[in-house]
C-alpha cells in the first residue's frame, strides 16, 4: 500500500443544542451532540477505505467534514494535495484555497434527486464546476461534459444532456451525480452511501461503475456504508463508527471473518449471509444512548451483554490486536 494522501488526527464536531428558557434561566450550560468524537485515521492512496455504523453514529458527518463542507470543532484533516504541492490542513483552510481544493476532494451524496438543481439541465449541472473553476466554457465544456457523460454510461449523452432530473430514473440521476463529482478531475472521493436509496439491480451496476471508475481514474474512495456486507466486497480497509467513536478498525477480511468489537458482531449478525454462522452472537439489550452531552465508559456498553464492570466507569483506549487491527473493548486491552 502507498503513502497515505489523508490522515485525519483527532478530529471532533459538536453540534450546540439551543438552550431552553429554563435552561437559561437556570444558568445550565448548552448541550452538544457529539457526531464525530476524537477520530482518527490514515488513507492510502487508491485504496477504498469504508466507514461502517448504523444510523446517527456520525459516519456522513464525518464525511462531509473531511471535504470541508462541514468545519470541525478540533483536530487536523492533512490532504496531499497535487494543486498546492504540500500537504495541507483542510480544516484550517481559508475558503478560497478550499473552494480550489475542490478540484481533488468531492463527494457523492446518499440522495441523487436533492443533490441536484432541478431548474437546471443535465449538462448544465454537470459543467458547472469547469465554469466555477474558469476550465471551460460554452462548446469545450459541452464536449467535456459528453465525455465524462459516457463515462458514466449515460449513453448516448446526446439524449441526456437537456433532460431535467424529474425526467431521469434513480439510477440515471445517480450516475448525473457520479458525472458531476468526476469532471474536476478529483484524486479523493467520500461516497455517502451512494446506492443505499436504489433498487437491488441497480446498486449493483452503481457499485461496478464506481470500481471501473477507480481503476481508470486511480481515484482513492472514502465509503461510507451502512452495510458491512458491502464493506466487506469492496473496500481494503474498514472503520466501524459507534455513536461518534471509530469502535474498531483493520483490513476488511479481518474486520469480517475476525470481528473483535461486540458492536461490529452485532452488525455481521444482520447480515443474512451462511458465513456468519461461526460469529458469536451478540444479543440487543437496549437501545443506543442518546448522543447528547457526556458519556461515561464504554459507548456501547448499555447493549453489550459481555461488559464488565469497568465497562460502566471507564472508556477503553483503542489498541491494536494484531498487525492493523485495532479495537476498542476492555475484553482486548492486556491488563
């Protein structure tokens, strides 16, 4: 594996709350969701890195503050970037250098139906990045949107290009959306949960088209899923997310066929799949906490039927296992 291009250092974002009057009035201090809590990790170049949890554990938050769409309350995002020839900090970025960064960094949006303008045309929509960023106009910004049209198999682009998104189907508005991350050019691409709004047959052919697209661009993907199973066929690398916490993390066969956290057991066991008959089961307890305010120990604890009492007092730290494969469970801290 090569060099990482992204290395996220203890990254936090904290959602205030707004104060009720009697909060107010009583003097209480504003409450914060904690979405992304003191996360860290590093992404190889061309790899597809996945990022797994079930919903509200903050893995689109994560996403987004990653490409600079959301500024962090704390920590460090360093990018490689070729248009700077440095390495940067995305989150102290000015918003001009950011709005340049934008030709490396884009992101594929869960809802391909909101992301788009449904005043504009197809093509327009496509474009207008190469307009933004003063590449192209007119007739050369219409052969290069046809270009990257048939790239994504929108085909033949003719038939596409003055079409309006209320007139295309879910799986064509997804591939407007891909087309629309691609025609910068990019290096790195967060994909939050590109097909989890799409119909079986289709998700798969989404998934083939993002493969090809990597290998013929040498695009590095951050995928965010809900889905491990999905994970677990393309990605390199996955980090199962908790309520804010990257819970456990290593390549994916050892994420899969070696799932040490209580939580990603959990997950493997919704998969309805034969393989994982052999994973432990992990019993639902309760449901997940509320993400406001302060935790006390493990984040998972009120639905693990394997915790120990230091469980209740005292978060564990995350501790690699083996060669790549950390945790965060007290079972797998040596005492």
């Amino acid at each position: 594996m090569s060099e990482p291009i992204l290395q996220v250092i203890n990254l936090k974002k904290y959602f205030a709350l707004e104060r009720s009057i009697a909060d107010r009035l009583l003097g209480r201090s504003r409450a914060y969701v904690k979405a992304v809590d003191d996360v860290s990790f590093d992404v190889n170049e061309n790899e597809i890195f996945g990022i797994v949890g079930e919903s509200g554990c903050g893995k689109s938050t994560l996403g987004r503050v990653i490409i600079g769409l959301l500024k962090p309350t704390s920590g460090r995002i360093l990018y490689k970037s070729k248009i700077f020839n440095r390495t940067v900090d995305i989150a102290s970025l000015k918003e001009k250098d950011l709005r340049l960064l934008r030709r490396e960094l884009q992101i594929i949006f869960q809802d391909p139906y909101s992301a788009l303008n449904p005043k504009m045309k197809i093509g327009d929509f496509i474009g207008h990045p190469l307009e933004i960023h003063k590449i192209a106009t007119g007739e050369e910004k219409r052969e290069i949107v046809m270009k990257i049209m048939e790239k994504v198999g929108l085909i033949p682009p003719e038939e596409y290009y003055d079409r309006y998104p209320r007139e295309l189907s879910g799986g064509q508005r997804q591939r407007v959306v891909i087309a629309r991350a691609l025609i910068l050019n990019p290096r790195l691409i967060v994909a939050d949960e590109p097909t989890s709004n799409l119909d079986v047959s289709i998700q798969a052919r989404i998934i083939a088209l993002l493969l090809r697209l990597k290998d013929e661009m040498k695009l590095t993907y951050v995928f965010i899923t809900h889905s491990i199973a999905l994970a677990h066929n393309i990605c390199d690398r996955i980090a199962v997310m908790y309520l804010g916490r990257i819970v456990e993390l290593g390549g994916a066969p050892s994420i899969v066929d070696e799932p040490l956290h209580p939580y990603t057991r959990l997950l493997m066991r919704s998969v309805i799949d034969p393989d994982t008959r052999n994973i432990p089961r992990v019993r639902e307890v309760s449901e997940p906490p509320s993400p406001v305010g302060d935790f006390r120990g493990c984040r998972f604890v009120r639905r693990c039927p394997e915790k120990m009492e230091k469980c209740e007092r005292e978060e564990p730290p995350l501790v690699e296992v083996s060669t790549g494969h950390y945790v965060r469970c007290w079972q797998h801290v040596k005492r």
